[in-house]
C-alpha cells in the first residue's frame, strides 16, 4: 500500500506460517491531476515525514501465509471459458500485429485479471519476479534509488515523501513532494504503489529514468538515477528540549522492532520526560511487528486489535509483556498514516494512553493474506476487517486526531520548519505540566 493500502510486501516467519503486508492504487486523468498538483500539491501532501521504505511503498498490513494445493472445482474454468480462452490466443497469435507474443505474460495476464475482476485493489496475483522482490523488501534492504514512495490521496499519482541521505536519489536531485508522471517514459497514470516501485527498482549499477513534475517547475524534470543497494532506517530518534523525546517510525518492517528498542533505550538514556511518536506518512507494514511495538507501550492484558472474516472468526491481538510507557505521550499522524500505523494510533487512543495530533489517518481496515500457489508465484488477498481495542473499524474513515493542525508545507518547503512537531511539543508540554 496501500489509496488504500499496500505498500509493500514482507514476510516472515510466526510459528511455521508468514506474515505480509498490502498495497493500494488508484487512477487518474493525468492532465487533471497535473493541474491540480500545480494549484494544491503542497497542501495535501505529507512533507517531513517518511512513507514507506523506497521498494514498498504500498499501505500495508499483514497476515499469515497459507499454502494451496491443486485440485478443487474451479467453477469459472467450465468448457465454455476454457474455450473462449483458447479462441482468443488463436486470434492473437493470428492476427496480433507483433508475431512473437510472451506466453508466459499471457498467461500472468489471466491470473491477473482474475484477480483485478474482485475490485479490490489489495487483492493481487503476484508473479514469480514479484514474489521474489516481496520476500527480499521486507527485510529492510533492497536495490533501488534511496526514495520514500506514497499515493497522494489528493492527486491520486505516485510522489517521493522522503528522500534519503547520500542516497542516488539525493545526488540526482530529487527532492521530497517530487511528482512521478512516467517511468522510463511510460505514464504512472493508474499504476498501484507497488508496481510504481517494481519499475524502479532493478538491478545494483543499472539506471532508471523519471519524469517528474515539481510545484516550483513548469517543466517536467528528466532524470536519470542509478541503483544500489539500500538499508532502510525505520527508526529515527531526537531528543528535542526540554527532555522531550522524539522517535519516527517511517514503517513497520522485519527491523523495525530492534530499532524501536535500540532508539527507546538511547532517548531513556538521555533523561527522557516525555515522548513524541512520529507516524506521518507510515504506510504500515507487519503487523507482527506493530504488535511488537504496541506491546512496550501499552499494559500486559489489554487488546492491541482484532480481526473479522467473513464468517465472523474473531482473532484477537493481546499485551503479554510487563512494559508500559511511564510517561506523557503524543503521537502525530496524517493522511499517509496507514494501516499498522492505524492500528497503533488507534490503540493508543482508545486507551487515552497519549493524545494525537495532525490530521485524519488515511483510513486502511482491512486485512490482506498471501497465498503460495506452490510454483514460485502467490495471491494476496482482502481476508478480513480489523477493529481498534473499542471495536471501532476505521476502514474509509481514518482516525481523527485529538489536536488538530494541518501541515504548513510551504514554510516547511521553505525552511524545514514543521507547524504539526512544533504543536505536538507544545501539547507534550501542557501534558508535563499535569
């Protein structure tokens, strides 16, 4: 995810079974969209704070992993459709004006289809390439260009949230809030996160060029960026003021959890009084790995989430650790906070355990399931609903903040300054002063 979620896929191992994550899309007019993006981009996109990991950028939230077998009575596969889809491989590989048609992307093509036939943009095919990119971005390491990649919500196009330090993205100069209209000159228009990443992503050494449109150019930007292999931070930690702490999660990934408790330690270490949790622009991720985190925060017993099938099997998530945050909390979100990121948020508010502040979460309640097909390739699919602990589903609704402030993006475009940080400090603070 993920502009429902997505982004990116992971898997890792829970008791023999595998945990993933989702994705979103959207489409759009290009034109349309463009003009807008030059009246109102810097407004409704998420400035300062991290999307998800480069290669994933897809909303996500995850689940176990089944294996399905052959077999079965597959009841649209009747003679007659067996039929009509050998008629209509005749007439391509008759009439098609290219004689040499790829077989196996035909085939991919069908699988797909299927799938894209549900109207559910989290509930994918994934062919044997994208299975194989999936398993490697979860862990936190991948081969791209060292750029955060979102949907804007209002634009409905792919755009650069973050771009990391001494990275190819920041030496060809790309720059937070960039627009990416084509990829090796083909148009994102209607592309999900996860293929606007597949596309850039590619081998160490090797090159990818975008289009982009930026707020401040009347032109579109050209440029060229190479690849490398890239570790992805998902933690990062300050200690502002005051003995204010101050920890961003950029996504919920195999190494986020190791981080989160390396970067808690170090803000303790510094005399931490109170902390400021940063989940703008977290697309979400494991949620394995959100329960983790969750469970340091919040008292052993009490429900992290739940989830809902369709025939009503309830799955709850509990603390089972002694840990609990001790002190004033404020966490900031916005509309690119998604997902896991949800989950978390979500918790903390309903337990009153921290007050949040920003804007309204994007709004991702629902839960995605990779299936192994068992030839290389898998299936995502929309499983069930999740619940906040007071069974509140926030699918399409997001969770309001109890402050809240909208981004100032020109001012931060200008000078780095951040109006959202800066009213959470001063929340932080009147909670101190309790």
């Amino acid at each position: 995810m993920d502009n429902e979620i997505n982004q990116t896929e992971d898997i890792k191992t829970i008791e023999n079974e595998n945990v993933v994550v989702n994705e979103t899309d959207n489409q759009v007019d290009i034109k349309e969209y463009e003009a807008k993006f030059r009246r109102r981009f810097l407004s409704g996109l998420l400035i300062g704070a991290l999307c998800t990991a480069f290669i994933c950028s897809a909303f996500m939230i995850t689940t176990r992993i089944f294996t399905v077998g052959s077999g079965g009575n597959w009841g649209i596969l009747d003679d007659e459709t067996s039929l009509k889809i050998r008629k209509l491989e005749a007439l391509i590989d008759s009439s098609y004006y290219k004689k040499e048609v790829d077989k196996e992307a035909e085939r991919d093509g069908l699988y797909k289809g299927l799938l894209e036939s549900l109207d559910d943009p989290y509930s994918v095919y994934y062919t044997k390439d994208d299975l194989l990119s999936f398993q490697s971005e979860t862990e936190g390491i991948y081969y791209g260009i060292g750029a955060y990649i979102s949907t804007s919500n209002e634009m409905g196009m792919p755009v650069i949230s973050k771009v990391m330090e001494g990275t190819p993205a920041q030496e060809a100069g790309l720059m937070d809030n960039d627009m990416i209209m084509e990829i090796n000159k083909e148009s994102t228009q209607g592309l999900t996160t996860e293929e606007v990443v597949s596309k850039i992503k590619g081998e160490e050494g090797t090159t990818v060029h975008l289009t982009i449109s930026r707020s401040d150019a009347e032109d579109r930007i050209e440029v060229d960026v190479y690849r490398k292999k890239i570790e992805v931070p998902t933690v990062v930690t300050e200690m502002l003021d005051d003995e204010i702490g101050y920890l961003q999660i950029t996504e919920f990934d195999d190494v986020t959890y190791n981080q989160f408790v390396e970067g808690m330690a170090q803000l303790k270490a510094e005399n931490m009084k109170g902390l400021i949790l940063d989940l703008r622009g977290n697309p979400g991720g494991s949620l394995t790995t959100v329960c983790d985190i969750a469970d340091q925060l919040i008292a052993k017993g009490n429900e992290i989430v739940y989830t809902v099938d369709r025939e009503g099997k309830r799955i709850d998530y509990v603390c089972k650790n002694d840990n609990k945050l001790d002190i004033p909390l404020v966490v900031l979100v916005n509309g690119y906070s998604a997902s896991a990121s949800e989950i978390l948020a979500g918790a903390i508010k309903d337990y009153g355990l921290g007050k949040l502040v920003g804007t309204t979460t994007f709004g991702k309640g629902i839960v995605q399931s990779v299936y192994d097909l068992n030839d290389g390739t898998a299936v995502k699919l929309t499983v069930s609903s999740y619940y906040t602990p007071n069974g509140n589903n926030i699918h399409g609704i997001g969770i309001k903040p109890d402050v809240e402030i909208k981004l100032d993006a020109e001012a931060y475009a200008a000078d780095k300054s951040d109006n959202q940080k800066d009213k959470a400090v001063e929340v932080l603070k009147e909670l101190l002063d309790k």
